[in-house]
C-alpha cells in the first residue's frame, strides 16, 4: 500500500484485518500539522481492501482541508470498513466485527479519534466504543447532523448572496433547494431549510424514508436519478461522495451546490470545478459547506449541546465568507477554500517545512 500512501502524501496507513470476525477496514492519516487526526469512520462495500485505503486516503486529506480552513486544532484522518454481505445478514457476526475494528484503534493509543459516518450511526458507535476510548459520537449524533446542516444552510444563503453581489447572507424564504439523501444530515438539512421558508425537492435511494421526510417539511419527491436535474437556486448533495462528473455538471439547473456529503467532485476535482464556474454555478466547496460537526463537536467529548449548533454555523458563515468574497473577486472559490487551508498549514509548519497546497490541492 505505501504506493497509496505516497499519491495522497499520507504520513500513515493503518490496515486491520481480523480472522475471526472477517473484518476489513483501513485508517489513514493525512497530515497532524495542526493537531492530533480525527476523522470519521465510514462503513460501505469495496472491491478490495486496496480500494478501502484509497478511498480513506482521499477521504483523510479533505479532513485536512476541512480543519485548517476552519480553524480547527486537529489533523486529517478518516477510517473505512468494508462491507461485508454475511455480517449485514448476521447482526452477530456485525457486532464482532465492530469490536475488532474499536480494538484495532484502540491499539494506536488514542491517537486517532474517530465518530459516525456515512454507514456508522449512533448505535454502531456505541457497539465501537465497547472495545475503545476514542470513538465519540453515540451521544452527540443528533447534535453533529444539526451542526452540519446549519452549515450547509448558512453556505447556501451566503453562495447565493455571491452570485447577486452581495456579501451578507441571502434570505432563504421562498428559494428551492433539491437535496440528494435525506438520512441524518440530509433529513436534519430539510427540516432547518423548511424552518427559514425554502420549498424542497427531496430524493433518496430509500424511497420510504424519502416520502417520510417529504410529509414532514412539504416536499416534493422525486427520484433519486432525476434530482441533479431539478430546477432550483441550490443543489444540496447530502448521501455518498463523487456524484458531481462533467456529464451530470452539464445538466444541473441550480445556480449553487453547497452539500453535506464529502468529496462531491468526480476526480481530477479542478476540472469539475472549472465545468461548474463555466456554467454559472457557484460550488462551495464541501470541506467549506459541511464543517458544522467538526465545529460542533470540537472540545465536547461525548455530549453535545444544543447551542454548539448555532456556534456551528456562525463560524461556517466566517468561512464561507471568506471563500465567497473571493469568488465575487473572481477566484473559483474551491481554490480560494485550499488556500485559506494551506494558509493555515503553513503558519503551524517550520519554515524548512512550509509547502503550499498546490493547484491540486495536495497538502
């Protein structure tokens, strides 16, 4: 794997295999300038474990980004399990390999703290913690969905108020928002959009879940496949990463995306980011739109609190700011946001160190 290691310029690679309960997973650690690695642990299916490591490599770096460009006093990490079909037909053989993984962790010393993602909810973090120390997130889950959508909604607001010109904030009564998945970030999105007057299109692979949401906040549904091609002022992907190639870039019919989901961009991302400025759309990046969670959560150890929501999404409306005031100066803000970040980087390093992101973004 060091070949992994070295494309994402990662400063470790943890695999964990465990015979007994089959578990697979891999932990990589991008970059500690700013602080000890934190990042999310995810649970989906791979092709292999090779496949697993590159996609927490990826995932590690945009945690990178994600922290230095909002402030945060940590470093990019992020963990995967791969699925595995017979533990999702045995909660059992599940249980045990949750176990393996929170011991597998707890091994590097408390080191890498770890929380819920895309696949790991509340109650797999509980079965996580059982075996470890540094997984947070069983208490607190409610309170990092709300944190994150109210990023998400502040970048809205604020990305919209940069296509007219304006600095502050825009008003979000009557706007259409169309949110792809509404599971705990999405959901939570809905309910805060809803709650500031915006009409909604919801989609989900979950069609139940979908149309639950859907009567709860007065949402239209439509399919999952169609929802990238709705038209509405903002486009807010909130499931699984990659879903923005330039064919898709091609046909949206919304003048900001701004989501909860990581790694919105189909690779190269700064070819994907040039399609959606030459269309008009204004992309606010994703470690920019969806840091309310890191924000929230950063110092509170298991427990949550309600007010860590709104200290969420003042400090992602700073950021944001930030990155739209220097979209309406002309900078394509996904380069604006990596270079806040690598600002941040290079005040922490020595200056032997010091290294800028790059046109890439590679830290």
């Amino acid at each position: 794997m060091s070949e992994v290691a070295a494309q994402h310029d990662l400063e470790a690679l943890y695999l964990i295999r465990d015979r007994e309960s089959g578990l697979e997973a891999a932990v990589a650690v991008h970059d500690t300038t700013l602080g000890p690695p934190r990042g999310g642990t995810r649970r989906r299916a791979y092709p292999s474990l090779a496949d697993a490591a590159r996609d927490a490599a990826r995932l590690a770096r945009t945690m990178t980004w994600k922290f230095a460009v909002h402030g945060l006093p940590f470093g990019g990490a992020k963990a995967v399990i791969v699925a595995d079909p017979e533990a999702d037909r045995d909660p059992a053989r599940r249980e045990r390999q949750l176990l393996a993984y929170g011991a597998a962790i707890e091994r590097l010393g408390g080191w890498f703290g770890t929380g819920p993602d895309l696949g790991i909810g509340a109650a797999e973090v509980a079965t996580i913690q059982r075996a470890c120390s540094c997984a947070v997130g069983h208490r607190s889950h409610d309170i990092a969905s709300r944190a994150t959508a109210a990023g998400v909604r502040v970048a809205i607001a604020f990305g919209l108020a940069a296509l007219d010109g304006r600095v502050e904030a825009a008003p979000l009564e009557g706007k259409r928002v169309a949110i792809q998945g509404v599971g705990a970030v999405g959901g939570a999105l809905a309910r805060d959009l809803a709650g500031h007057g915006a009409r909604l299109v919801v989609a989900d692979t979950d069609a139940g879940r979908a149309e639950r949401i859907a009567a709860e906040v007065g949402a239209d549904v439509v399919a999952p496949e169609r929802i990238t091609q709705v038209a509405v002022d903002a486009f807010a992907p909130c499931a699984a990463g990659g879903v923005l190639d330039l064919a898709t870039i091609e046909g949206l019919r919304c003048r900001v995306v701004a989501g909860g989901a990581n790694d919105v961009l189909v690779p190269p991302e700064p070819a994907a980011a040039a399609a959606l400025a030459a269309r008009g759309v204004l992309y606010v990046p994703d470690f920019v739109a969806n840091g309310g969670a890191a924000v929230a959560l950063t110092g509170c150890g298991e427990e949550g609190r309600p007010e860590d929501v709104e200290r969420a999404a003042e400090r992602i409306a700073r950021t944001v700011a930030a990155v739209t005031s220097r979209a309406l100066a002309g900078a394509e803000p996904r380069a604006a946001a990596l270079d806040l970040a690598a600002a941040a980087l290079r005040r922490e390093r020595c200056p032997d160190r010091s290294r800028s992101l790059g046109s890439e973004g590679s830290a």
